[in-house]
C-alpha cells in the first residue's frame, strides 16, 4: 500500500509522526494475508512472490515475521516503533529505504533475494546471526547505531551468496562478522566505523569470495574508524584494500595488555594475523593510521603496497624533518608484519612511519621498495629484521631514518641499495645504555651489491655500520660516504666481511674506528679520507687481491703515499699483517721492486717498536736497525749489498796500498803482497783466495782487518739470501 498523491510524505526521522502515517503491524500483516489466496500467510515458499511495497507509514507495534514464509517486503521512509522481528523467517526479500528503525531481529533468517537497508537510521543492533542471504547484503548510507555496549551489526556466521555493500555506513559500536562468508565484495568504502572501546569491525575468521574493501568511495569520502579493525584468520580470494583510509586506535581498553606477551600491540588499528589474501593488501596512497599495523604471521599472494602512506604514533609531534621534534623512541610499533609471506613486494616509497616496523622473519618473494621514505624512531629500533629475506633488491634510496636498522641474518637475492640515505639518532641498548648501530647486517647475505653510496645527497651513518661476518656477492660500495660523528666510537665494524669488490672512496674521513680484521675482498678502492679516520683502522689479516686502481711499475710515490696511508690508518702501531698483505698483493702484480719496499718499510717499524719496549738498550737497537736499513735494506737489497762490497773492496785496497808492505806470517813463504786480493780476502767468506792468512798486519790495520771480515760475513750472507729468494720466486 502507498499513500496517495495528495497526502505528504513521511520523514522517517520524525518522533512523533502525524496521525495520518499511523498503521499498525498487524494491519501490515492482514493485508498482506489478504493478498496471499485464503487469506492465509502460508508456510511455504512462494512460486511467484508477490511484492508489498509500504512507504511513508509509521508502523506500530512489532511487524512479527518469525518462523513465516512470505513475499518480497519494500518499506520507503517508514519509521517503525518496534524492531521488526523476522528470526527463522523465509522471505523473498526485504527491503528498507530511507526508513527509521529501533533495531532488527534476523537471526536465522533466510532470504531468496537481497536483503537491503539503504539510508536506513537503525538505532539499535542490526542481528543477523546465522542469517542466510542468497542474494546481497546492502548497507549504503546508512547509519546503525549499538546501544547499551551492544554491536551496531551482529553478523556472527552470516552467509552472503552476494556480496557485502556498505559504502558510507556510519556506525556507533562494534560491526561485528566474525565467521561471515560472502560469495562476492565486501564493500565498506567511504564508511565511518565508531567504537571506541573496542573493535571497529570484528571480521574475525571470515571469508571473502572477491575484494575486501575500506577505501575512498567514488566522491572522495575515505574510509574512517575509530577502534580496531581485527581480521585475524580471514580469507579474502582477492585484494584487501585500505587505500586512503584513516585508521586511529581505541582510546578505552575493555582487556588489559598482557603483561606475558612482549609483542602483543594494544593500540593495533588493523589486527590481520595469519591471514590470507590472494590478491594485493593496499595501505597506500594516503593511508592514514596513528595506531599499530599488524599482519602478522600472514600470507599475501600479490604485494603489500605502503606508498604513501603515514603510520604515525606520535600525537602529531612527529614532524619528519632532521631537525625536528625529539618524539620517540616509541612504546609502540607502527608495522608489524612478524612471519608473512609476501609474493610479490612490499612497496613502501614515499611513506612516513613514526614508531618500529618490524620484519622479523618475514619472506618478500618479489622487492622491497622503501624509496624516499621517512622512517622515525629516535633513540630505538626504526626497523627490526632479523632473518629478513628478499627475492630481488632492497631498494632504500634517498631514505631518511632516525633510528637503527636492524637486518641481522637478512638474506637479500639481489642488491640492497641506501644510496644517498641518512641513517641518524640510533638506538641504545637497554642492557648497559651502550649506541645501537645505525646499520646492523651481521651474517647477513646479499647477492649482488651493498650499496652506501651517495645519490643526490651524501650517504650518511650517524652510528655504526656493522657487517661482521656478512657476505656480497659483487659490490661493497662507501663511494661518497660520510661515515659517523663524535658519539660513535665505531663507523664500519667489518670483521670478517666478504666481497668481491670494495669501494672506501668516503667523501670524509670516517669520524670514528674502521675495523675490517679478516675481511676479503678481490678489488678495493680508497682513498686518503678513508685512511684519515679519526679513530684506528684495524686491518689485520684482512685479505685484497688487487687494487682496482694498480700501482704502476715506475710510481715509487704512490706506494710512499699508500705506506704513509697505512701508518696513518694503525696510528703507527706495528703490526706486520697489513705490510705483508700489501707486498704480496704487489708481488702477484709483478711489482717486486714495491714489494720490497713495502717489507722495509715493515722491518722499520718492527724495531722501532722493539725499540719502544727495550729500556736501556733502545739506542743499540735503534742503530742496528739503522744500519741494517742503510746497508742491505734488511735483506730485501741484496743489490745494495753488493754495491756496499764493491765500495769496501775498493777502500780497502786504496788502504791496504798505502800502508807499508807487511811482512810474511810463514817466512817460508815468498809471497807477492797485493792490496786487492787480500781485501777480497777479508770481505768474501768461505772462499780463500790464499791472501788473508798470510801475512801479518799490525796496528790500525789489524782492527780494519777485523771489520772488513765481519762486514763480509754480513754483505755476503744478505746477497745470498736474496739471490735466495729471488730463485724461489723464479720457481
């Protein structure tokens, strides 16, 4: 039945309706009777279901539908005192447009078509427990309202052939679809969810034949709640998407946080834990939460798309500039995403996160895209990612972090790249207060290239960059580094580190210690910055085949510099390690002659720092260190022994020729005295050229005599140790 033309419409809204819109539900059903043959609400499905259509009524009483099979009810900008009671009933459908309701009781209800409340105040609990709808479930616009702590929705194991719409429903209380199955969308774009005290929406367990919605409707509304989305368990056979949303936590806890659980989230806004979506989960392009993300220990088959995106934990303090607020550390994370499974990337670029993202163990098949993204998380963990492992790169370029980055035993396929990032304020331990590294890749692996290089900006590491025990498949590259500050003690903690190539060419002098003790690498390249750091630079047994820029055969200069280098580098500390591995690293180049210098240069510095422990008999030591650098080269100028024999043969000739002819030790003997053959004599061991022993000298001559034989042994014994080794390296 409808009004006529001449009567005035109903505003649904309006407490006291005029008398003319009155009717009362039992008057609804008897015309209804009236329609069906005998006048008989018959218990049977219809086979042609007629259509009653009410508008502009305010209908008295309860409309009571239990347990009745009926026709297809359509109710426009009717206001009903009681909630319609339609538990156990079979319909065709129903519909309410435009309507003011107190309430609606549906449990177990069965419809054959949709079942449609549009522009519909419902202000008490919609219950549609265990209802079966073969058709859809049409929300739009409307506003439910939960009264007295009870749901808005109380869907628990509702079952939809359809789909889900509800674009624009507000809501005051909890949507409540734990268990809910749909055959198509669930659509909540554009919806305003309210419940401060709990769960926004509570979709625990369900299941979602297409999409999953809470985004931007098509006249720009987003999707907004206050409360907790909570999904956990769900399945969505497509994209479960929040892009453009605005998410924001309770603000009243009905449970307390478990004191047991260090990593429950009590301020989560999206709870999605060991779900499953087969499509994209999309938490970008404006994506607004200012409580915790959590998808925990979940499968994503497509990406988990972040761009864009603000997660904010700060109450507006976080201004995501260097230089401003000091918010943070924070109690709470920001994403938590422990144990998923992503098939395709996570695609982060241009978001902001105030508060930790947490990445521990979880698996991202395709790429991880942080580009440009602003990370804060002052004096804590910033990103936590132990056992982190990515199928293609770690893209993090122009990335700005206040905080630590912790990727211990990450394993990276492809390359992980920080070109041009900034890496400031890290985190301290709570155990002793002690500076968190900025950079922390321990046994991490990484395919291809690790790059800390400068983009458009410098790299730069407030804290430490720590890669012990880590390995790259191709490139370690600092190229245009600007490496810690005077808080630090560490910058590049890379002990044991394996590379092919390594490139130290910083932009500065690193401003605190450089440890790269038994690392390996087939090429580096450096520079005078690197050497120039401000604390010492351990090189012990650290290993490099070649350097990528070769020292030529004739630049004696460059070798002094890198020599100059290294002292500088060990704080002129001895230690033999570094000088080997610079003279065999030019020795395999063919460059002997360097080589050598390089082993001097290590000679040196052994006794001066024996010279430095020794007391009393420093002088001695540091004179015989003298003359053995001047004489032979310790050995390694062998050619330089030879030269020292040439002149002291040739002194002692002119000496032993000016003297007055001695006399013959045996007087038997008729001898030729010549100067040259007995200082050759004196000056060559072993071998006796039948001058030395037989005459004698007396006075001064006798004490030359002395130090030319001694002389011989020791420029002697010098050319055959390097005539020595010069055969061995020929072999």
């Amino acid at each position: 039945m409808t009004t006529s033309d001449d009567e005035r419409r109903l505003d649904p809204h309006d407490e006291n309706p005029p008398a003319w819109a009155h009717i009362s539900a039992a008057e609804v059903l008897r015309r209804a009777a009236e329609q069906e043959s005998g006048g008989v609400l018959r218990r049977r499905k219809l086979a042609t279901p007629a259509v009653q259509r009410w508008s502009d009524r305010y209908i008295t009483g309860t409309l009571d539908l239990r347990n009745i099979e009926f026709a297809l009810l359509e109710f426009e900008r009717c206001r009903f005192e009681q909630p319609p009671d339609l538990r156990q009933g079979k319909l065709a459908g129903i519909d309410f447009r435009d309507c003011a309701l107190p309430g609606l009781e549906a449990r177990n209800l069965r419809t054959d078509n949709d079942l449609t409340l549009y522009r519909t105040v419902v202000n008490g609990t919609v219950d549609l427990t265990d209802a079966e709808v073969r058709g859809t479930l049409v929300l739009r616009d409307s506003t439910l309202i939960g009264r007295d702590g009870r749901p808005a929705l109380h869907g628990d194991r509702l079952q939809l052939a359809g789909a889900l719409l509800a674009a624009r429903v507000a809501s005051k209380g909890e949507i409540r679809l734990p268990g809910l199955r749909t055959g198509g969308n669930v659509n909540f774009a554009g919806a305003e969810l309210d419940n401060p005290r709990g769960f926004a929406l509570n979709g625990n367990g369900m299941q979602v034949g297409g999409n999953l919605y809470f985004t931007v409707d098509p006249q720009g509304t987003p999707f907004r709640a206050v409360g907790q989305i909570f999904l956990p368990t769900a399945r969505v056979e497509s994209d479960l998407s929040m892009r453009g949303a605005r998410l924001a936590p309770r603000t009243e806890h009905s449970r307390a946080v478990p004191p047991d659980d260090p990593f429950f989230d009590p301020n989560a806004t999206l709870v999605a834990d060991r779900s499953k979506v087969d499509g994209n989960v999309n938490l970008d392009r404006g994506f607004v939460s200012t409580g915790t993300v959590r998808i925990v220990n979940a499968a994503i088959g497509g990406s988990l798309r972040l761009s864009q995106a603000r997660v904010d934990l700060s109450g507006g303090q976080e201004e995501f500039v260097e230089m401003g607020a000091k918010a943070g550390p924070y109690s709470d994370r920001s994403l938590h995403l422990d144990g998923t499974a992503v098939g395709g990337n996570i695609d982060a670029r241009d978001a902001r996160i105030a508060g930790q993202i947490r990445l521990v163990e979880v698996i991202v098949r395709g790429s991880a895209l942080l580009d440009r993204a602003v990370i804060s998380n002052r004096g804590g963990d910033a990103v936590e990612g132990r056992r982190f492992t990515v199928g293609g790169n770690l893209d993090a370029r122009a990335v700005l972090v206040f905080g630590s980055v912790l990727l211990t035993g990450t394993k990276i396929e492809a390359n992980l790249d920080l070109r041009g990032s900034r890496l400031l304020a890290p985190g301290v331990y709570h155990r002793d207060g002690a500076v968190k590294p900025s950079l922390d890749l321990r046994v991490a692996r990484i395919g291809r290239d690790l790059i800390c290089a400068a983009g458009d900006e410098p790299f730069s590491a407030h804290g430490e960059i720590r890669l012990r025990r880590a390995e790259v498949g191709q490139v370690t590259d600092f190229h245009g580094a600007e490496l810690g500050n005077s808080h630090n003690a560490m910058t590049i903690n890379a002990f044991g580190f394996q590379t092919q190539e390594l490139r130290l060419t910083v932009a500065a002098a690193p401003r605190g210690r450089v440890d790269l003790g038994h690392a390996r690498c087939a090429s580096l390249s450096d520079n005078a910055a690197f050497w120039s750091a401000k604390g010492r630079i351990e090189v012990e047994d650290f290993r490099y085949e070649t350097l990528a820029d070769p020292i030529d055969l004739d630049d004696d200069d460059r070798v002094l510099t890198r020599l100059a280098w290294l002292r500088h580098g060990l704080r002129e500390t001895y230690s033999p390690g570094p000088y080997e591995q610079f003279a065999a690293m030019l020795r395999a180049a063919g460059n002997e002659e360097h080589a050598d210098t390089v082993l001097v240069e290590k000679q040196r510095l052994r006794y001066a720092a024996l010279a430095d422990g020794a007391g009393l008999t420093a002088p001695g030591i540091r004179l015989w260190s003298w003359l053995q650098r001047a004489t032979v080269g310790y050995g390694y100028r062998p050619t330089r022994a030879l030269t020292w024999l040439l002149g002291f043969l040739v002194a002692g000739t002119v000496w032993f020729f000016m003297i007055p002819e001695p006399r013959e030790a045996n007087t038997d003997d008729r001898l030729v005295w010549n100067p040259l053959l007995y200082t050759l004599d004196l000056l060559v061991p072993i071998v006796d050229f039948g001058h030395k022993n037989k005459w004698t000298i007396g006075g001064v001559s006798q004490w030359i005599s002395a130090v030319f034989i001694a002389l011989g042994w020791i420029l002697a014994t010098t050319v055959a140790t390097g005539l020595t080794r010069l055969l061995r390296r020929g072999s």
